[in-house]
C-alpha cells in the first residue's frame, strides 16, 4: 500500500512540501455565448498554489505539448491577465507554451478556441467574421468573472488581450482598432499571391467586395488597458480614425526580417502600424519566420507534414532556434507587462 500511495504522489508531485516541478495551473470553462449555436471552449492557465496531477495539453503527432497541474488551486493574490486569441486554424491549446510562460510569471491567461477559424474547423469564409471572434473573447471574460475561484484573482486594473496571426488582429480589435472592408479588398489586389491571408480567402471562395458587415465593426472591449499582437493581420486595412483613437499601450512583434510575412509586416516596409499607432512599441525578433511562433515540434514532425502535403509548419529559417524564438517572445511580453 505504501508503494502504491507512493508512486501515486510522486505521478502528481506533491511528495515534497512545494510544488514538485514548475508548472502552472490549467482548467478549462464551457462558456454560452448569444452569438454562437454552441457552446465555447475556454481555457485559464495561472500560477499555481496547490498542485493536482500533471497532465500533457496540445501534445498531437506533430507537435510537443506543454505540462501543467489540471484544475490546481490558484496561487494567493491577484495577477494581471492575458485575453488570448490564437491564429487561423490553431487553438487555444496548441499555443500553450505562451500561456504556460506567462502564468509561471505571474499572470492568468484566458483562451478560446474560435468556432470557425480553429482546428479541424478553418473556413476562410467564416474566419472574415471578425465581430464574432473578439464577441468571443469578450464572452468568456464575462464567464471567468462569474467564476469566483478565478475571479477573485484577476487584477482588473490589468487586464491584456494578446493575439498572433488572424488572433493578433483580433487582439487589436479589442482594443479598439477597426478593419475597412474596401481597404482590405485594395491590400489583396496589391500584394496577390505575396499575402497568405488573401490567398487563404480566395480558397474559400471569399468575395472581397462583399465581405460581411461584422467585418469593420466597432469591438473594443473596455475592460482592456492594452495590447500585444505578434505578426497580425488585417492591419493594411486599420481605419485612420481608429487608429488615432487606439491610445492604450500597444506592443507589436514582428517575426524575422529576411523571412518576415509581407502580410504582418506592422513596420514602415509594410503597413507601418507601429509608426502610426499613438502609443505602440514595435519589436523584431529574428532569424525566424511566422510559423516559428508554432510549439515546438517533434523529431518526426516535419517528415509526417510533409507526407500529407501539408504546410511546412515545422521547418524553421536557417540559424533560427524555436525555442529561444519563444523565450524571447516571453521575455518582451512580460517586460512590456511589468511582469
């Protein structure tokens, strides 16, 4: 029995007196939103106070998951809070070593998985619907803050949105910036094939000239005091007046330079953002390119996509290292966040 009980504790980590190893906390929430049939899935990753058992989160076939306590008790005090939006056809899940860094930092960190846009469910034609993915975030803020166990520890005064790719204009979007439809139509005739975002819509089918209304909509969200976005979207097509009127805080990354995107260049070679926003710090992180944001992979990772003739998701630039790409990402994070 004492065997048992043993390696019972040890598969959870709690024989010492502190936590065994430096994971976070990792719970999940099913939030109903008006704007959705079905119900939403979330996530809430924060410092852990007392520990459970480790479970794996995003581990798949191709790329390395990341550890943390399921449903642990959250740490003593209140911690600043991230509002996470991933890219088109990623989840929530599959970007948990951003989460995972943040919250042994010090921060929460609340995700979704955008019906529509995540994985195993991309549709170019419902990922230009830009109003229901930041609707999304904002309903599940409403549901971690009827959550008392995670309520009572977020610091309101400090709260985030923090997206990459299409999630980076969502995260944008939150804070107050708003997309024209007609300007995003003249952006795609002039980059053609140079924009993967227009080339995924034009695969869908997507008419340009017609995009839906949700599209230019008004989305701030109140409750967020600034921004990060890390290589966004849809940013040729900011509306001046919204830019003007974005004054919180906002940081901007960029990922690569003789690899970097046409289409998220946020820098004066591209749609120049980062000079235009009132407030905006923009960073450059390099040698890497937009997948490099991606988990880690595994060894057999590359060759598996390969064979399916998918995209090359895992083949970083030369010199690039994923994951001191990733730790410098955490690191400008937590620095333009005070943690």
């Amino acid at each position: 029995m004492k065997k048992l009980l043993s390696a019972f504790l040890i598969g959870m980590g709690l024989t010492g007196g502190a936590l065994a190893q430096p994971f976070a906390g990792y719970d999940r929430l099913t939030v109903k939103a008006d704007h959705r049939p079905s119900v939403l899935a979330a996530s809430v990753w924060y410092p852990a106070g007392t520990p459970t058992y480790r479970g794996l989160v995003g581990d798949n076939a191709v790329f390395q998951g990341t550890s943390a306590y399921v449903g642990a008790g959250v740490a003593e005090g209140r911690f600043p809070l991230f509002v996470l939006s991933h890219g088109s056809g990623g989840n929530m899940d599959a970007i948990s070593w951003l989460s995972s860094a943040l919250a042994l930092r010090g921060a929460m960190v609340l995700a979704v998985n955008h019906p529509g846009s995540t994985s195993g469910d991309s549709s170019p034609r419902r990922s230009v619907r830009l109003d229901e993915r930041a609707a999304d975030l904002s309903a599940v803020l409403d549901a971690l803050f009827d959550e008392p166990a995670f309520a009572d520890h977020v610091d309101r005064s400090r709260i985030a949105s923090l997206g990459f790719s299409l999630g980076g204009a969502t995260a944008l979007n939150l804070a107050g910036l708003r997309f024209d439809p007609d300007a995003f139509a003249d952006y795609c005739a002039w980059i053609g094939d140079g924009g993967q975002d227009c080339v995924f819509f034009s695969k869908g089918g997507v008419d340009l000239n017609a995009l839906p209304d949700g599209f230019g909509a008004e989305l701030r969200d109140d409750r967020i005091g600034r921004a990060i976005a890390i290589d966004p979207g849809m940013t040729y097509a900011a509306t001046p007046e919204s830019i003007a009127g974005t004054d919180m805080p906002v940081l901007l990354i960029n990922l690569g330079e003789a690899h970097l995107f046409k289409a998220a260049d946020v820098g004066p070679d591209g749609s120049d953002l980062a000079g235009k926003l009132p407030s905006a710090v923009l960073k450059t992180i390099a040698p890497a390119h937009h997948f490099t944001f991606l988990a880690e992979c595994k060894p057999e990772g590359a060759a598996m996509l390969a064979e399916e003739k998918d995209d090359p998701v895992c083949d970083d630039p030369e010199g690039a290292d994923r994951a001191a790409v990733h730790e410098a990402i955490v690191e400008e994070i937590a620095a333009f966040a005070g943690l």
